[in-house]
C-alpha cells in the first residue's frame, strides 16, 4: 500500500509539473504538491524547490497532502483550477 501512496504522489507531482510549465514564461503562480509534511525529506525538499522558485520570481504555493491520496488529487485539482 505504501508503494501505490508514493507512486499516486509522484505521478501526482508529475502532472502538477506539467500543467504549470506553460505558465512559468509569465513568472506567474507554480503550485508544488508534496505527498508528506511528517518526513524531513519531503519538508526540505518542499523549501528547497518553493526557495529556487521564488528566487527566479514566481510565486510558489507549496502544500503537503499529509500521506492521503484524495487530498493530494483534491489539491491538484485545485491548482489546476486556479490556472
């Protein structure tokens, strides 16, 4: 069950990159989806990306779906709609 959580988050994370790309040429809003806030990988991974965003100029929304799948997809959703 484990292994299906991590591949859902980062085909999760895959998806969320891709719909984005289009709009990091107007330095605009990235959203970037992390499966977990209780591991410190996830934690420091989530600052270092949200970090080297924002020091080329876009504003970064970085949320932690806290190990729950339906969440993650909720937020990604979300994301998308936000444009």
């Amino acid at each position: 069950m484990k292994i299906i959580k991590t591949l859902a988050a980062v085909a999760a994370l895959g998806v969320a990159a891709m719909t984005y790309s289009a709009h990091a040429a107007d330095k605009g809003l990235i959203g970037v989806l992390m499966p977990t806030k209780t591991s410190q990988r996830w934690i420091n991974d989530g600052d270092a990306v949200k970090s080297q965003l924002e020091k080329l100029g876009y504003t970064v929304d970085l949320q932690y779906a806290q190990d729950d799948i339906p969440n993650q997809l909720s937020q990604l959703e979300n994301e998308i709609t936000k444009g």
